[in-house]
C-alpha cells in the first residue's frame, strides 16, 4: 500500500460516523472503567485501553497528513 492509498484509507475510517461512535464509546467505557476500578491493576489495563483508542486515532490522522513514500525495512 502506498503512502496516498494509505491516506484514502485514513480518510475513510476517520470520516465515518460508525467509526467515531464506536470508538469514543469504547474510549468512554475504558475512561469509565478506569475510574471505577477496584484496584490498580485493572486501572492500568483500562488506562492501557485509553491510550490505544487514542494511539489509532492519531495513527490514523498522521496518515492523512504523512503522504510521503515509506521505505520498506528488509
């Protein structure tokens, strides 16, 4: 995949309505859950949880902006 089809692809994901409910619902029940969380353990998973939704988030808006070519790492 070239770095303009990897953009589209951004683009897509990032526009669809499904894609920002079903991500900041699953963001939300993480925050939720963090918050309410009985011992640390699982406040680190839940905030764990958080920093990935927000990490795709932002891979996917970097990919918008990033259409240079990637070089391939053998």
């Amino acid at each position: 995949m070239n770095a303009k089809e990897r953009a589209s692809l951004a683009e897509q994901l990032l526009s669809n309505p499904m894609f920002a409910e079903l991500f900041d619902g699953v963001e939300r029940n993480a925050i939720e859950a963090m918050i309410a969380a009985r011992d640390d353990a699982t406040r680190a998973r839940s905030a764990m949880r958080v920093q990935a939704i927000r990490d795709l988030r932002s891979d996917c808006q970097n990919s918008l902006r990033d259409t240079t070519p990637r070089r391939v790492v053998a």
